[in-house]
C-alpha cells in the first residue's frame, strides 16, 4: 500500500477523464451515436482485453473460474453504469463541461463512496473491507471520512457557482459557450447520471474476488484489478450498443461507419464532433457543399478519445489498489472520492480553456475556484488518512 501514489494514479485518471472526449472535437459529418460507439468500442472492449492481456497472468482462466454470481453482478452494474453514461452527455450538454461533470460526478462520488460500506453494515458478506462504523471508529478513518466531506462540500460548491453563472449572464453569453444551457433540466439530468454511474464502484466491489483470482495466477498485485475490469466495462458497452444502434436505425445514420461521403438529405440532421450531446445530440448543419466524410481522421480521434477515457479506469485500479483495496489496512473505499474530485478538478480546468466561464460574475468565478481548491484539499486529506491507517494510526 502506498496512499501517496495511490492519490497521483487517482489524479492520471482524473486527468484522463476530463480530456476524453475532446478528440472528439476533431470528429466531422458523423453523428453523435456513431462516434459514441465507435469510440465505445476501444473504450469498452479492445483496451480492457488488450491491456489486462498483456499485463496479467491467464485472463481468460481467471475469469472461468469465477462463479457465475460473481460475474453476473459484476456485469449487471456494469450496465446500469451504463445508463449514466449515456445520460452523461446530456448532462454536458445542458449545464457545460466544468458544471456537468461537476455535478453529476457529485452525485456520483457521494453514492459510491459511502454506499458500499453503509451497505457493510446490513449485508456482513459483500467484498467491502470495513463498514462506515468500523471506519468512522478510528482517527484515520475519521480523517478519511472528513475528507470525504470536503470533496462533496467543494461539489456543491461548484454547483452554486453554475446556479449563479446561470441567473447572473446574460442569456446569449451562455449560448456562445454553452448552446442549450439549461440549469434545471441539467441539474436533473446531471443527478440520474451520477446516482447510475455510481453503479461502476458497485461493479468494481463485486469484482474484488476476480482480481483476488488473478493474483494467485500470478499476477502483479498493482495489475490486479485489469480482468475486472473487462466484465464491468462490457456491461457499459452492453446499454450504450444496444442505444446507439437504435438511433443509428432511427436516424438512418448507420451508413456512417462506411461511407466517404454524408446523404444529401441528412446535410442538416448530422451532428458534429463539437456537440457534447448526449442521447443522440441536436443536429447541427454541415455545409451541402461539402458531403465528404474525413473517415480516417474520424476513426482516428473516436478511437483516440475512446482510449484516452478507458485509461481513467486502468489507472483508477491501480490507484485504487495502492489505497489498500479491499485490504483492512487500508481505505480503499475512499478511491472513488479522489477519481471523481481528480475529474472534476480537470474538467473544469479544460473549462476554463474553453471560455465556459467567460462572461460570468467575480463571485461566479470566486466560488469555482474555491470549489476547486476545495476538492484538491480533499484528496490531500483523504490521502492522509489512508497513510496514518498504513502506518498503523489506527487508535480511537
């Protein structure tokens, strides 16, 4: 266990999330769900095979010989993860990049985080170290738990600051940065997507015992979490494959993955890589004049943006794994706190890169900044707790 790298793996992850998705920028003439699922693709089944291959001992053995409860679960949050993704871009959509990851990963840091031992304390069984009694009866856990505190008060935060972003500019500088900004209807969205996408923590928990698996195969235990994380991620890919082809038959837009050239009749109904619509996104009009679909470059930045957003998981095992896991002697249920602050905090730094901000009010500004700071303090405290549990702190 070493909490101090488990906190900059946590931090990679959180910078590779709130990076993702703008490959897609350079995305032309494809709409919003075939570029999803392409870039769902590497995201959701070639990385995890490729990496957890290459990297772990046996893979296809130790997911044989896992029982079928355990897959079955694992697999099942997998999907209902799934449905917050896909509600994840609309989030986006309505509230912006900063504001939308804010407050659905918000929703999402508070329910992962303590849903799983508070669910300890009722259900002794499940793969969960400590219950939140055993770890609020300790100073490191106390410690821990306050810094928990911190990164959902520096959430709320920068919920406020997009509450006044919203009431204080005007409304057509909101559309320059944000087209369809809609506080009420975001923050809705914004709380389904986070409650659902919690469900990936759950997914990881009730995969503990295929990563206990793969150790004794003879695996590096730093590795250890890459076969879990296959089962988990085809079950996102289960709902998002099943949305996006829906829509692809929807909207006639299947012809997409492999055509040269966009239908003249859907010239207005074709969504560009700039949209961060959700849900199949608004259409926006592309020039009939120029129907040429730049298929290499669009597969290129789909499977760029696809791969950047799966190396949040591959490092947020690692850092997870370095915070103790599923070890009693360490904290590893505070991970998902500092993967969804480490997010956040990135988020809102290519926020700011894009001039979502600009426009709004000295208090606005104030108040995401000090949200910000709000949510690096929490992982530092968070990683101090966890060492002190290491280090044997452990006292009442």
């Amino acid at each position: 266990m070493n909490p101090l790298l488990g906190v900059i793996f946590h931090w990679l992850g959180g910078l590779a999330s709130g990076s993702f998705y703008v490959p897609y920028k350079g995305v032309k003439k494809w709409s919003w769900e075939t570029y999803w699922l392409v870039g769902g693709v590497f995201s959701w089944i070639i990385c995890p095979w490729f990496f957890a291959s290459i990297l772990t001992k046996d893979v296809v053995g130790v997911l044989r010989s896992q029982e079928a409860s355990t897959l079955g679960w694992t697999y099942l949050f997998g999907m209902l993860w799934g449905f917050g993704g896909l509600t994840f871009g609309l989030a986006m959509r309505y509230l912006g990049m900063s504001l939308g990851m804010g407050v659905a990963l918000g929703y999402c840091a508070a329910f992962g985080t303590l849903l799983p031992p508070i669910l300890k304390t009722f259900m002794p069984d499940i793969p969960v170290a400590e219950s939140i009694g055993q770890i609020a009866a300790t100073l490191p856990g106390k410690i821990t738990l306050a810094g928990v505190a911190v990164c959902i008060l520096g959430i709320g935060i920068a919920a406020l600051a997009g509450a006044t972003k919203e009431k204080e500019m005007p409304a057509e500088e909101k559309q320059k940065s944000v087209k369809e900004f809609d506080f009420k209807k975001g923050l809705l969205v914004a709380t389904f997507s986070g409650v659902m996408s919690s469900c990936f923590s759950f997914g990881l928990t009730a995969g503990e015992p295929i990563g206990k698996a793969s150790v004794l195969a003879g695996t590096d235990d730093l590795w250890s979490g890459l076969p879990s994380l296959i089962v988990v991620m085809f079950g996102g890919f289960t709902t998002n494959f099943v949305w996006c082809v829906l829509l692809n038959l929807k909207n006639k837009t299947g012809y997409q993955y492999l055509a040269s050239h966009a239908r003249p009749e859907h010239a207005g109904l074709v969504a560009s890589g700039g949209d961060h619509g959700g849900g199949g996104g608004p259409a926006v009009k592309i020039d009939k004049e120029d129907l040429r679909i730049p298929m290499l470059g669009n597969y290129f930045f789909s499977a760029l943006a696809g791969t950047t957003w799966y190396f949040q998981f591959f490092f947020y095992s690692m850092g997870h794994i370095r915070m103790g896991g599923s070890d009693p002697e360490g904290f590893g249920f505070s991970s998902w706190t500092l993967h969804m602050a480490s997010i956040i905090i990135f988020s809102t730094m290519w926020g700011w890169i894009f001039h979502e901000w600009k426009g709004s009010s000295k208090k606005a500004h104030g108040l995401i900044a000090a949200g910000i700071i709000a949510l690096i303090l929490s992982t530092v405290i968070i990683g101090y707790g966890t060492y002190l549990k290491g280090a044997g702190g452990g006292g009442h």
